[in-house]
C-alpha cells in the first residue's frame, strides 16, 4: 500500500510539473507580450488559439487605442474583407472573478442595445491598461453623490455651503468639489436615507487601487486572458499619437503565435503562478 501511495504520489506530481499550457506571443514594433488563456472562458479560449495558430491575426493592428483606457486590435474579418454575415461571435462567459485589472485580455463586443447576450466579437480583443484609484474613487457612486449633493445645497439651510460651491466651481477647482462632496458624504447618506457606495468586492478594491483597471467594464464584458510579460510594450502602444475614431496615425500592426509549454516551464521564466 505505501509503494502504491508512492507511485501515485509520483504520478501525480510529475503530471503537474508536464502538464501543458498556451502561451501567446504578440509581437510588434514596439517588443513583444507575452500572455496565457484562462480555462474559465474555454470557448474564447479556443477561438483565440484556433485564429492564432492558422495565423490569422497576422498583420492585423492595434486599431483603437484609448490612453489610460484600453488598446484594442485583432479585426481578423475586417482585413480579410469578410462580408458581415460571416463575422461570427463567441457566446458570453462572464466570470464573476475575472475583473479588468491592468494586463487583462478582453473580448471586444457590440453594444447591449443591439446585443443582450453580450455575445463577443469572433476576433478582436482589447488588452486593458487604465489607471490606479482611490479607494473613494472606486467605491463611492461619484455620480450619485454628485447629483445628491447638489439637491442638499438648494435648501434654504445650506446657503454657505452653496456660495462655497459656487467658488470652487468659479476657480476650477474641482478637486476641491470632490473632496467637498465626500466630506459631506456621510451626512447626505444619513439625511437621506441612502448609500451612495458602489457593490465592490475586495478582490476589485485590492486590484484597482494597487494594480489599477477599468473596473466600470467588470460584468460585461469576457476577460479570457492576462499579459504575463511585456506590460511596458501595452503602455508605448498606448500613448502613440492618434487620430478620428482613436485610431494611431501609424498603423501598430501585430504577429500572433501561440506554443504549448509546461506550466512549470511558464511559472520558471515568467512567475505566473497557475490557479489548481
């Protein structure tokens, strides 16, 4: 029985360490990135590695890059001139805890009035840059609080902290107005009766305010993969110059491959660790 333990013992860990993994490269002008597909979302996963590997992402370009935001590329059927009917989508799999952290792979879709199901684009994708937050900015309903805020100062008892309002608004100082505005949050909360904080799971809090992210696209989008390396390459591409419709006025173009290794092999040379 201890020899059979031990022979499964064995078995088990040396399946661990041979078990294999996508890794994806995207190479451009600007270094490459490297990157890995989650299991959670398996048809977007499958997708992406069946476009990559017919080399189908080949010379497509980041062709939408929004700074402190997101750069989004891989128009597959728009450069091989595929009529509409044949721009396929991918089914959602939003996962509660993929979250658009910084270095996050997300599918690009239609907007929800034409598409309910949030169903995602066949072929472009959009790696998330953003920004860091405070933990106000990320928890408190800055709109919200912005309009209650407001309908406190009409009354007749806050006269002063209208004209005050009124300066700050005047100088442009409308970090001034923010910070007005949270200080009074807790009293507009309780003459009210509201709560002006936004749902935020600690996952989300710890990620936006250390990593950062664009935490308003939580839930609507499917995050199916991360950059593990090359995130300086992800934020050149950012800050290119562009022009109508955020489109660089010199074209980022991109090289897709994808290559199976051991996890072991992609935890050694990148220090991804692989979730059990």
């Amino acid at each position: 029985m201890r020899q059979l333990f031990f022979i499964i013992l064995v078995a088990v860990s040396f399946s661990c360490k041979t078990e294999k993994e996508y890794l994806v490269k995207f190479e451009t002008s600007y270094g490459d990135m490297y990157a890995v597909l989650f299991d959670e979302t398996p048809k977007h996963k499958e997708n992406f590695v069946s476009l990559a590997q017919a080399g189908r992402f080949d010379s497509t370009d980041f062709h939408r890059v929004i700074k402190d935001f997101m750069i989004q590329g891989g128009d597959v059927f728009g450069k091989e001139g595929l009529p509409q009917e044949d721009w396929y989508t991918v089914p959602a799999e939003i996962k509660p805890g993929l979250i658009h952290e910084k270095g996050m792979i997300a599918a690009a879709r239609m907007g929800n009035n034409v598409n309910p199901e949030r169903r995602s684009s066949g072929s472009q994708f959009y790696i998330v840059q953003g920004k860091v937050y405070t933990c106000n900015e990320l928890v408190v309903d800055m709109k919200l609080l912005s309009e209650t805020f407001f309908k406190y100062m009409q009354l007749g008892s806050n006269k002063e902290l209208m004209e005050k309002y009124q300066q700050f608004y005047q100088a442009q100082e409308f970090d001034a107005i923010n910070e007005m505005m949270l200080a009074a949050k807790s009293d507009l909360e309780s003459f009210y009766n509201i709560n002006l904080e936004k749902n935020m799971t600690k996952q989300q809090i710890d990620a936006y305010t250390t990593v950062g992210g664009t935490p308003h696209l939580d839930n609507e989008y499917t995050v199916f993969g991360k950059v593990i390396q090359g995130l300086d390459v992800m934020e050149k591409i950012a800050a290119v110059e562009t022009g109508p419709r955020d489109k660089p006025v010199d074209p980022v173009y991109m090289k897709v491959s994808v290559s199976q290794l051991p996890k072991s092999k992609i935890t050694k040379e990148f220090g991804y660790e692989f979730g059990n």
